[in-house]
C-alpha cells in the first residue's frame, strides 16, 4: 500500500544517516506517521516521502485500521521502500527547490 510521510530537510538527512525510516520521539518510543492522503502529509513538512508499507504483514507493529488518516509505524522502514520524494513548498516560504530525481531514491 502507498502511504505518504511529511517531513524537513532535517529529518530527511537524519533519514538517510539511519539507514532507515524510523523517528525517535522524547519520553515514548520511536515510530514513523504514514498519512493515507498526500495532502495530509504536506502538513507535516517541506517534504513528502512516498512509501510502500503493508500494514497487515506485521500488525502487532502499527496501529493501521480501514478508514483511518493516518498510522503510526513501530519498525523500521527500509529505504528501499521509499518510492519518490517530492518538495513541497508551502505559500508564503522563500528557499531553493531541491532537484531530486523522480521515482528513484537515490544517495
């Protein structure tokens, strides 16, 4: 399934350092938002990474429900399963677009 994960340019590096997607929160533990809509996602950041994740392969692992807007995710997420990134410039924000190249997750 296609779901979409709004983030920065901070959170992206930090992305790619780990190795994975898999965000560490104060106080609880780590895990990743997928929004069902990409425009969701736009709220979230600079940036929307379109990822393939199967809820239903490990359930105990996300909170995932038909219907629902968004998941939370408990495990890492292989950057193999980032299928696109695309910059999102929000109305009113001044900065260079990020030229990435379309469909492939390339570092």
């Amino acid at each position: 399934m296609k779901f979409y994960h709004g983030t920065n340019n901070y959170g992206l590096e930090e992305t790619k350092k780990q190795g994975y997607l898999l965000h560490k929160r104060k106080g609880i533990s780590p895990c990743t938002y997928l929004a069902v809509d990409k425009k969701e996602a736009e709220k979230y950041g600079d940036t929307v990474l379109e990822v393939e994740y199967d809820p239903l392969k490990n359930p105990d692992m996300n909170n995932w429900c038909r219907g629902c807007w968004q998941l939370r995710v408990y495990e890492k997420i292989d950057l193999s399963k980032i299928l696109h990134i695309t910059p999102y410039i929000k109305a009113n924000v001044s900065y260079p677009l990020i030229h990435l190249t379309d469909s492939i997750f390339l570092w």
